[in-house]
C-alpha cells in the first residue's frame, strides 16, 4: 500500500518503485515487508563502518591491481592534481568532487575487472566532508592522498598502492564519523 501512494505522488509506474524499494532494501536502507510496505532503517555508524570497510577491501584491492598491471593515465591525473594544489582556495565543490570520482573510477577501470568495477561504483558515496572537517582542509589532505597513490601505482608498487589506497579511505571513514562521535561525547 506504501508503495502506491509512492508511485502516485511521483506519478510513475509501480514498476520504478519496485525496482528502487529492491535497491533500497540491498544497500540495507530499507526493509521489505510482505504485504506491510517498507521500513527505514537507521544509518547509525556501524552501517557507515561497514560501507567504508566494505570500501577499503576493495578499493584497495583495485589500486593494488592498477599497479600491478600498469595505468597509463596516472600521470596525467598527477598533474591534474597538483594543479588543483595551487589553487585549492578557489576549487568548486563541483571541481573537487568530480576529480575525486575521475580518479578513483580511473583507477578501478586499471585494476581491469568489471565486476570490482561495478561493486565499487555502487559503494561510491563521493567526498567525506564532515562538520568537524572544514571542506578546504578536507580537500587539502584528500588531494595529497589521491597524488601519493597514484605515485605508487605510477611506480608500480603494489604494496604502497593499496596501503596508500587503504589509509585514504580509511581516513574517510574517520572524516565522516567525527561528528557522530563528537555529537555522542557532548
């Protein structure tokens, strides 16, 4: 019954609906009752820790794959980079974030295996700005560790790359959960 009412007041089929509850209830934010509609589930941080380790196993992997077996665009994301570098204070949000996705996307499409491809791509979540991370200081930190792993696939050290990898990600996570655990201490 939810559904419908769902589907007439965004005026779509119940097809659509279905197709997104089921997205919905595989990423673990909803769950589908029989006959009862749907429940919300809460994002609480042991949900957004699971998303990140889930994050880190794998894009790690990728980058240790992209080194392994070479990315010809890595220095070309380099220069992008360090350019970004020299004007932070002016970047976009828009700017940062779609380098951000550029680069990882380019180095899971060099770790060459479609299926880590599309399940790192359903976990992407974009940039991890907290309250306690102002953006610019965010953006800062994260453009250095999007550069100092692509240096270590560019060199081909695998090793690096997924630490590399796995410490950015890593610091993500923590970026994100700060106000969380600051909101619980006051």
């Amino acid at each position: 019954q939810r559904q419908m009412c769902i589907r007439d007041r965004l005026g779509v089929s119940r097809t659509p609906v279905r197709e997104a509850f089921q997205t919905l209830e595989a990423e673990g934010l909803i769950e589908l009752r029989m006959n009862r509609g749907a429940i919300v589930k809460t994002i609480d941080e042991k949900y957004i820790t699971d998303h990140y380790e889930m994050r880190i196993l794998l894009e790690s992997e990728a980058a240790k794959r992209a080194a392994q077996r070479g990315m010809p665009d890595a220095a070309d994301y380099i220069k992008k980079l360090e350019a970004l570098q020299r004007h932070m204070d002016s970047v976009s949000t828009e700017e940062y974030e779609e380098l951000n996705l550029a680069v990882h996307s380019a180095i899971w499409t060099a770790a060459d295996n479609e299926r880590l491809y599309k399940f790192l791509s359903s976990l992407w979540n974009g940039p991890s700005v907290g309250i306690a991370s102002p953006k610019l200081d965010h953006y800062i930190k994260s453009t250095q560790e999007h550069i100092d792993i692509l240096k270590a696939i560019q060199k081909q050290d695998a090793k690096a790359a997924q630490k590399e990898m796995a410490k950015h990600i890593e610091l993500s996570l923590i970026h994100i959960s700060e106000p969380t655990r600051q909101a619980e201490i006051s």
